[in-house]
C-alpha cells in the first residue's frame, strides 16, 4: 500500500540526497513545501532548473562565474596581485575570505580535499593547474587555506611537497582558525586574523 503519494516520495528522496539532509529532515522539507504557497515550489524548481545552466567555472581560478564568463573578475581584475595565490578547497571558502577585506591576491580552487575514503586522489584537485598557473603569473607566494582538519592538513602538506620553496614562499594560514571548522562557516574576526597571522612552512 503505497501510504505517501508518489510526487511527495519523489520528492523526499530527492531532498534526501543532500549532505546532511536525513530521511526525516527531507520528509519536514517536503512537507513544508506541500502545504506553504505552490510559488515557493515553483521558485525552488526553477531555480534548481537553472542551477546547471547558470552557472559555470573559471578556466583560471575554478572559482564560480557566470555561464558563459570564461575568467573570474577576481582574477581578471588588475587591482588584484597575481604574484599572490590562495589555495582553497571550494569555491564558498573564496567568499569568506573575501568578506575579511583583507586579502587583494588571487585564488585557486582545488575542487575538494584529499580523501582516500571518498576516492579522491590528487588527480581530481586542480593540483597541477596550481602549478602551471605558479609558473605561468610568476607567483611569489601560496597560501595554502585549506580547512584545519585531517583531509585538509594532508592536502596542504601534498601540496608542499610539490613546491619548490626556493622559488616560491608557502605560507599557511595561522590556526586562528578551530580546529574541524570548515573555513567558509569562520566568523570574519576570526578568519581576518588568521589571514593577516599565515605562518611560513
């Protein structure tokens, strides 16, 4: 006996598919969709609709751009400092540190973090686009402000290694930030002081 309509089922297993979204947390959401004003619905599946082709990735930093727009304006932007780079894991860890008002460099997303147990391996970061883009903008330091956690301190160290030190300066951001705190949920007092305090590696 099928005892929740197919569309409402439909929907509750899509929700759940989201990280942190349990079987009941997307039945909640579901339901409040069904009985809240159809044009939330409506507002929410178009919006999902465009998701895919609205948005798009820099073909330098892989931060998010427009659809269409091939370079990120914080990197074409000729008030930003080429020569400094930021290494971050996603493209959300971009707007937080953007918010401190503090940093004028450059960015580049890795697409994630090092993480045998979700199969990812250097080859899925943008690792080696890093590097050609270190030679390429003449790049005079990397900060490497990936999250303090074990997936993150492992890819800053994979990164290092990679790097030539004499050639360039690696610099880390310092551990203003709490430990096993995603770097895009940091509070800007915080996460400022942690930029403005990078140590050397």
């Amino acid at each position: 006996m099928q005892l929740v309509p197919k569309s409402l089922q439909s929907l509750i297993e899509a929700l759940s598919v989201l990280p942190g979204v349990g079987p009941k947390s997307a039945e909640r959401y579901a339901y409040y969709l069904l009985r809240s004003d159809p044009s939330n619905a409506d507002k929410l599946s178009a919006a999902l609709s465009g998701l895919h082709d609205g948005v798009g990735y820099c073909s330098k930093t892989y931060a998010l751009v427009e659809k269409g727009t091939d370079i990120s304006p914080l990197y074409s932007d000729e008030s930003r400092d080429k020569s400094l780079v930021a290494v971050v894991a996603d493209p959300f860890d971009i707007i937080a540190l953007e918010k401190t008002g503090q940093y004028t460099g450059t960015y580049h997303v890795l697409g994630g973090l090092l993480s045998p147990i979700d199969g990812l391996g250097p080859d899925d970061l943008h690792i080696p686009e890093l590097l050609t883009r270190i030679d390429e903008d003449n790049v005079a330091e990397v900060i490497l402000a990936t999250n303090a956690s074990v997936e993150g301190e492992s890819t800053a160290l994979y990164i290092q290694k990679h790097l030539d030190a004499d050639t360039v300066k690696i610099t880390r951001l310092a551990q203003g930030l709490p430990v096993g705190t995603d770097i895009d949920y940091a509070d800007q007092i915080t996460l400022g002081r942690a930029l403005a305090g990078r140590t050397n590696l």
